[in-house]
C-alpha cells in the first residue's frame, strides 16, 4: 500500500485517524485489483511528498482526481508534462497570466513552491468521476485541512467551486486568507472565476515573502 510521507503521519498526529486511513487504502488497493484506478498507486499521495507539512503556504483544493488515462498523477488540476491540458488547468493559466502579467509555471514547481494541490478525494475508477467519494478519502483529506489550519500561522486556502467552499468551517479565518470563487471549468468561470486574482492577493497577502513561481 502507499505510504503517507513521514513528515505528514508526524503532522496529522492527533487529526487523522489513521487505522481509518489505512481501511481506505484497503479498499482501493482492492478496486484496483478488479479493474484500472487513478493516479498510479505511487502518486496517490504525491501532493503530499512535493509539499512537506513545514513548506505549505498555499492550499488548492479540487475534488477528485482526472478520470481519464493519463491524466491524474497526484496533484490536484494538473496533468503530466506532455499530456493536453484539461479545460480547467487551461482557465487557470489565462487568469494566472492576466493577473499577474506573467507565465505560471507547471502545477509541479507549484508544488514545490509550497502551494499544496489537494484532492479532497484521492483516486477514482477509470471513466467514472466521483467513483470513489463518500469511502473515506474526505475524512482523511478534511484532517488535512484542519491540520494546516491549526499548525500553520499564515496560509493562504483557494477554494474553487461549491464543493471546495464547502470546506471552509475546517478553516481558521483568524490566521489565514481563505479565496472563494467560482470553479475554472468553462460552464462557470466567466460567472467570477476570470477577474477574482487569487494569484495577485495571494502575493499581497504575503507582503512580498512569497511569490507564485514562474
């Protein structure tokens, strides 16, 4: 089974249930056992080995991972290099260049900057978005959140869509600046998404500390 990075069992330590956690990973190892599942089995918990609990000051949320082959490796709204970008990740680019004037760079290096690309559930059976939430993987992910939020002093949490608004209770708005907006998908991102600078407020929030990597 994938192991969770050790600085994350050491972090969650007191969030997590982690006998639930390892059920979980049970029953996907077993789903994968009967047909194909996404990301491979060594980038289920990718977000978290590129984004150490100590190097986290963004947290991006999506749902599930792509469901489509090739797509999903562990990091939320991104694909692997070579690989046509979905729709989503296209948008994200767009306001990422008209709010800052400047190229993003791959969602990897994102990563690796500190901004923590968060699937609340973490695989999906090929062709069937969804497939797997509501087995375990949000308790788990939602420990996550809650985590950064109480161990972490100045964050910054990009909630996209309804389905990530959702998680703001999990979020100390005391300590941290929580972006709402619309989803980046093409049915509602001319409905707020375009024009909402999350990537601008969140370079203002840090004062000049941090910056989005090019």
């Amino acid at each position: 089974m994938t192991p969770l990075p050790e600085q994350w069992q050491a972090f969650l330590e007191g969030f997590t249930d982690f006998a639930a956690l390892e059920e979980t990973l049970r029953r996907t190892a077993e789903r994968r056992r009967e047909g194909v599942v996404f990301p491979p089995e060594g980038a289920v918990f990718r977000a978290l080995e590129l984004t150490p609990p100590s190097s986290v000051r963004v947290v991006i949320l999506g749902q599930d991972p792509y469901h489509d082959d090739g797509q999903a490796y562990g990091l939320a709204f991104a694909v692997p290099e070579g690989v046509k970008e979905p729709p989503s990740l296209r948008n994200i680019r767009k306001e990422f260049r008209n709010d800052l004037g400047r190229e993003a760079g791959s969602l990897e290096s994102w990563a690796e900057h500190g901004v923590l690309l968060l699937n609340a559930v973490l695989t999906v059976d090929a062709h069937a978005p969804g497939s797997h939430a509501k087995k375990g993987w949000e308790n788990f992910t939602d420990s996550v959140i809650r985590a950064v939020s109480a161990r972490k002093e100045h964050a910054v949490f990009i909630l996209w869509g309804a389905y990530a608004i959702k998680k703001t209770p999990l979020i100390d708005e005391t300590k941290h600046l929580i972006l709402a907006s619309v989803h980046p998908s093409p049915l509602s991102a001319s409905r707020g998404f375009f024009g909402s600078a999350p990537f601008s407020k969140t370079e203002a929030f840090f004062r000049g500390e941090w910056r989005w990597p090019e």
